[in-house]
C-alpha cells in the first residue's frame, strides 16, 4: 500500500496512514547539520513544516529552536520512522538518539 | 498545487458536514473509516469539534461561538447543564474538578472531552436557546468579537451590538463564506476605549466619525490582517475605508471574498490574511476591493478615535471590564475575574441563577477570560457584592489573580509545548502572596500561551510567556520564553522576547526580581508599560534574573508525553482512549 502522510493543526503532529503519528514538543538530537553552530544540536520540534514518504520512508522538515544556542529555523530533511509497505504500520525513530539531517531529500515522490 | 486539506475541504465542508457528524453520532466512533479520520476531524472543525491531542482520541473539543461574547438570558444556564452532563473525562483536573467551562480570549466557550455519541444531544439543548457551535473553528467566518460591554457602557462611542449581531446572522452558515482559505477573525469596536482589540484580527471595525454631505456620520474605519501566530505577529493596517453602521455588512463581505479569491491555498502557513496584506500593501488591497468587490464607491477613511484608546494600554486606567461600572441606563455592570478563563460546571449553573435574580439574566464573555453580569438593578447591588460565589470571581480581584490569562496547553492541545492553565493559577496564587503590589499597579497582565500560535495573545501583555523547553542537570523541562513591553492602546507594541527558555520554576522568581527592579527605578508616576518602554532591547536582557523561589511546580516533566498529565498513572500506554460513548476503552487492533 501508498504510505500516506501529512502534517496537521497547522504542524502539530504527522500523520502516518491515518494515525497520529510524530508530535511537536519532543527534542531531537541533530548530528552533523547546518542547522546551528552546535556540535550537537538540542532541537525542540515545535511545527512540521514538510513531510514525504516513500517506500515506507517518512520524513519531515521541522520548525523548531536549538535549545542550547537559541538558533530558530527548519530543519533540513529528518526521517521520522517507516511504515510497512505491507501492513501499513508505522515504527517511529526515537527523537532522544542522534540523527543525521539530509539536505536533499531522498526520495523521488513527494507525497 | 492546493493542500490536502483543501482537497478534503471541496469534497465536503460547511453546512453539509452536520448531517455526516450525526450519522457517525448515531453509529458510533467505529463508524468514522480508518483512513477518513484526519479527513473528518478537519472537516469537524467547521462545526465547533477540535479532536483532542494524541491520548485522548474519540474525545473532542467543542466550541460555542457567542457573538460579541453576549449570552442571552437562560443560555449560560444550559451552557452548565451541558457541561455538567457531558464534559468530564476519565480523570479530574487538580485545580478544576471534573465538569469545566473555559471562557476565551475570543469571547467564546470551550468544552472539552466530548464524546461522538453524545453531540446529537448536546447540539439540540444548545439549539434549543439559540446557541450554536457553527463555524467556531475551521475555515470562515469565527466568533466575532467586540467591546463586550457594547450597548452598556457610558464611554460608548456607537453602539456596535446590533452590527455584530448583523455580522453573525449574515455569515454564520452562509455558503458563499463557508470555505475560505483560513480561518477568518473579524471585531467590531463601538467605544472609545479600542476594547474590540482590532488591532490583531483579520477584519477589524474600529469606530471613526465623517462629514458626508456635511453631516458628521457616526461609523467604522476598516483594518485588515492582524494576528499573532506563528512568531508572524502583525497589527492590521488601515485600507483608508470608512463605512455607515449599515454599510459594514456588505463591506465585510467584500473583503472575506477577496480573502476567499486571493488567499494561499497552496500554503496552509501563508494563507492568513496578514500574509496577503504583506505581500500586496493596502494600497493595492483597496483598489482590487473597489474594482472587484464591490459595487459601490468605498468611502476614504473618516477620523478614528484610537488616540482615546485605553483597553489594556498599561495605565490601568480600563486595562479590563473587572469591577463594577455604571450603564447608560442607570443599572449596573459587574466584571468578575475568572482566574485563567475556567469555572466549574457547579459555579456556572450559580452564576447564571444570580444574572437571573440580581440582573437580566444576560451575561458577558470579555476578550481576557472574564465574565460580565449585566443590568445588575442598582438597589440589589450590594445584594449581590456580597454573594459567596463573588468570593472565588471577584469584582475587585488581586492584581495578579485579575489579570492572568492562559491557553489550553498541553492538557488537550496538539499544538502545545508545555502545561499552561494548571500552571498560570499557581504562579498567581505564589505571586499573590508573596511579591509585593508595585504602588499604583491594579492590574497586572501576564498573557501565558502554550506555543506560538498565541491564543492566550501572549505578545500584548505586561509579561509574555511562551511555552519552550530547556534542560535543567542535563534532563530535559517545561520552560519559556519571556517577553516584555507589550500592549494595545493608541500606540499598540509587542512585546520584545527578553529571556529565552527560563525553567517554568524560575518564572515566579525572575517575575519577582523584575518587579523590585521596577519599584527601585521608576520614575514618578511610571507605568510598568511606560517603564520597560524606556528601556531598549540590550537594557531589557538580564533586567532581571530568573530564579528558584519556594514556587513548586508539578509539572516540569514533559506532560505532551502523558496522555492526561494529571492522571496517576499518566504513560501514553495507560490512556483508556478512543472509548465508546459510555466512556469504555474500545478495544484496539494492533
Ligand atoms: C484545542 C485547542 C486549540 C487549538 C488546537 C488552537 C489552535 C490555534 C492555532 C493553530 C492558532 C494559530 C492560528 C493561525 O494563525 O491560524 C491559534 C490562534 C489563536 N487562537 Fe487558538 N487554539 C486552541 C484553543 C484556543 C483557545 C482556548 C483560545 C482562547 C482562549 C484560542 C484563541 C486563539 C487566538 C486569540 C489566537 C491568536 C490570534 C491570531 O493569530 O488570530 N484558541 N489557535
Ligand atoms: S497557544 Fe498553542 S498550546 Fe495554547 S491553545 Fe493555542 S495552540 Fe494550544
Ligand atoms: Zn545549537
């Protein structure tokens, strides 16, 4: 099955095949990004700006703040978990563990 | 290419979604398809019910759209039955009981865990007095709000409660407005006191006097595209337009038409009208409004009154509707503070039977989550001062209680980063007993919002707090942002945001230290307000310094993660939701 996605209440959460999926409020670790000068940046999701999905693949672009430097902007692309091209069900990442944002992102089909 | 919520919104929205929400009602929460859920529940929103955040599905919010904030005689009565009977969930809240009310910063009124099943019902008592839950959230035309003392007040300018009244019966359901590309705030402000707070609607009618064909007319000039969402804040601007009371109906229209026509419906987070007004100035607003919208020759603007304006300017001369005014007509108005805009189903019920015995019957929602009884008789005045439920709403409340205002965060808000009402009642009661009243200060507005969409209106407030988080010995905790320098008046501001993610247990403390800077340096006769103005954005940084007091607060943990975050047992993985309409956890298939 098409995974669907997309972001509703204006960002508050993902919704994954018709479940609330991934929320605001919970900090991620971002690894390796441009998103602020920090080594690792704390990031306080407050609003999901973009989502895709593609062969069970969901990501997302995140508005949000480094709570550690203050710096505020969106995110490049973050993967937010897979659903299961099969039963449709959704395994999220876990925020809490380092993630790596992608500039481009990886898939061809937007949803 | 247009969102998926404006696919959903053209193949069913408005008027037409009422008969789907019954038929669910009667099959039950089962009956909504799996994979239509985020459908319907945006579509729901056109009819008042806001699915609540994750934890608490099959449960929703409803909300009462009350014009103008008036609640006729016998509605606040059925408003508490409904309550009462309908609007407890699986635990009660500390603070507030079970069965609640929330009064809102757009004069509206807020129930919360709803069940599906129960709608049907709820919606023929409510209908059966003439309340309704149409249109208050969702795409088109919202509750209008105004003066709330319209028609009452002796600093009235032009009475604006017979063009609201107009306003809603125009477009409350009218299908040509039912699908528009966001949601749609207008205020009509007939005082002099500017107490509409036009300044941060979409469409706001602000009272203005002009000479046509050498008569002084009595009239509104004509704002577009405030609001305060999304760190995006905007005052609306003049578009140059005046209009006759009876005029304003057809010019509203035009204008929520272009908004319909020239809105962003590619971009959900562009589409407010601010962003268009941004993007096109006013000047190019008008002429397409004059060429396209209308038939008639706009007038240009007449002279407004927004020099006379008070309404929460930080003198405290009318920073609020609290106390007890006398009305044109020789009876009285009475304000009370309904500390963060809630009241139990128990106290409402109250509050109705004494509007009924003392004054009209008549009751009134202001924009900072109080209540007005009208009409008050001025021999049972005194009667009615010393009633025991005036004791917990008081006409004369402590400058802390009077003038706090919160959201509804993270106890059923998806958009929220932090626990805001349960928190803002013991920050007042901490500051009320333990900080000292700057001399001359009665009233003291401190907005807390639970995110940056701003719904406690955060940014015109004496302290702005907004919900973000910190970390404290490396472990992550509820915390804000805080601003200063806001508010309305002829000079309207926003507040510049001074402290960034202080813990929300240094908040009471850092508010403390602020408060003794300011009684050691102000200068005679300064107003807070006045205060903070004179001082620039690098003086305002570490003003003061946030800091640990004997304030405990309960809810630093991250309570977006509990499903209820007063509950014993609060894991996601405890919630008995979605439940079926006796409130019995439906079995979940995974
Ligand atoms: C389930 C609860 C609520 C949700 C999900 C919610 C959602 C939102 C969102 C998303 C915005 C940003 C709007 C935008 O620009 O379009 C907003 C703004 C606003 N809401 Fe709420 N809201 C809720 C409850 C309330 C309550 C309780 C009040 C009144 C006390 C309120 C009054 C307002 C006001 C005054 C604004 C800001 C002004 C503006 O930009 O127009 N909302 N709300
Ligand atoms: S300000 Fe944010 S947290 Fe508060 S009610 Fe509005 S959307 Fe929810
Ligand atoms: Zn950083």
């Amino acid at each position: 099955m098409v995974t669907s996605v997309h972001q509703l209440d204006d960002g508050a959460w993902v919704s994954v095949n018709d479940s609330r999926e991934v929320n605001v409020s919970d900090l991620w670790q971002l690894a390796r990004s441009d998103f602020c000068g920090c080594e690792r940046a704390d990031f306080l999701a407050e609003g999901f700006v973009e989502v895709s999905a593609a062969a069970g693949r969901v990501e997302a672009r995140i508005a949000g703040r480094c709570i550690v430097c203050g710096e505020e902007g969106v995110t490049d692309w973050l993967e937010l978990g897979r659903a299961d091209p099969e039963a449709g069900e959704f395994r999220s990442v876990v925020p809490e563990s380092v993630h790596v944002p992608d500039r481009r992102r990886r898939l061809a089909t937007p949803e | 290419m247009p969102t998926k919520v404006e696919g959903w919104k053209s193949e069913a929205y408005g008027n037409e979604v009422r008969e789907h929400i019954l038929e669910f009602a009667e099959e039950g929460w089962d009956a909504i398809p799996e994979d239509e859920h985020d459908a319907w529940f945006e579509r729901f929103k056109w009819w008042g019910l806001y699915h609540q955040r994750k934890g608490q599905e099959s449960y929703f919010m409803m909300r009462i759209g009350t014009p103008n904030g008036v609640l006729e005689p016998g509605q606040l009565e059925v408003v508490a039955d409904v309550a009462d009977e309908y609007a407890s969930g699986p635990v009660d809240n500390p603070e507030f009981g079970g069965a609640v009310c929330d009064w809102t910063t757009r004069q509206s009124i807020q129930l919360h865990w709803i069940k599906l099943e129960d709608i049907p019902d709820i919606w023929e008592e409510l209908e059966a007095v003439g309340l309704s839950t149409q249109q208050a959230c969702g795409d088109s035309w919202r509750n209008i709000v105004g003066c709330p003392v319209a028609g009452k007040d002796t600093e009235e300018f032009i009475d604006a409660w017979p063009v609201a009244e107009e306003l809603n019966e125009r477009f409350k359901g009218n299908e040509e407005y039912s699908n528009l590309p966001r949601k749609w705030k207008v205020s009509v402000t007939g005082c002099s006191e500017g107490c509409g707070q036009g300044d941060i609607n979409d469409l706001a009618f602000e009272p203005a006097v002009k000479e046509i064909d050498g008569e002084e007319v009595k009239g509104f000039n004509v704002r577009v595209g405030g609001g305060l969402a999304r760190k995006e804040p905007r005052f609306a601007r003049s578009i140059d337009v005046f209009c006759t009371p009876d005029e304003v109906g057809d010019v509203a229209g035009a204008c929520s038409a272009l908004f319909r026509e020239h809105g962003d419906r590619e971009d959900r987070f562009n589409a407010r009208i601010k962003f268009l007004v941004d993007e096109w100035g006013t000047e190019k607003f008008r002429r397409v409004l004059q060429e396209d919208f209308v038939d008639f020759e706009l007038r240009s603007a007449g002279e407004d009154l927004r020099d006379e304006y008070t309404y929460n300017a930080g003198d405290g001369e009318h920073g609020d509707h609290v106390g007890v005014h006398e009305q044109p007509d020789g009876n009285y108005y009475v304000g009370l503070g309904v500390l963060v805009g809630r009241m139990g189903a128990d106290d409402t019920r109250e509050l109705a039977r004494l509007a009924d015995e003392y004054g009209s019957g008549e009751v009134r929602i202001t924009q900072r989550q109080n209540l007005i009884v009208t009409d008050v008789d001025s021999d049972r005045l005194d009667a009615f001062l010393d009633e025991p439920l005036l004791e917990d709403y008081s006409p004369d409340p402590h400058p802390f209680m009077r003038g706090s205002i919160a959201c509804t965060g993270t106890e059923y808000c998806s958009l929220s980063i932090v626990e805001t009402k349960n928190r803002q009642v013991r920050y007042a009661r901490w500051l009320k007993e333990n900080v000292e009243v700057p001399a001359g200060v009665e009233d003291f507005h401190i907005h807390l919002s639970g995110c940056t969409a701003s719904c406690a209106q955060p940014q015109i407030a004496d302290i702005s707090l907004r919900g973000m988080k910190t970390r404290k010995d490396g472990e992550p905790v509820e915390a804000f942002d805080i601003g200063l320098g806001g508010g309305l008046g002829e000079n309207p501001q926003f507040a510049d945001w001074v402290e960034m993610r202080v813990a929300a247990d240094e908040v009471p403390g850092y508010i403390e230290n602020l408060l003794a800077v300011y009684e050691q340096r102000r200068r005679d006769g300064e107003s807070f307000r006045e205060f903070i103005a004179r001082h620039d954005e690098d003086d305002l940084n570490g003003l003061a310094e946030p800091e640990e007091t004997s304030y405990e607060d309960p809810y630093m943990h991250n309570t977006k993660m509990t499903w209820y975050p007063y509950a014993d047992e609060d894991d996601m993985s405890a919630s008995p939701a979605p439940t079926n309409g006796q409130g019995d956890p439906l079995p979940s298939d995974d």
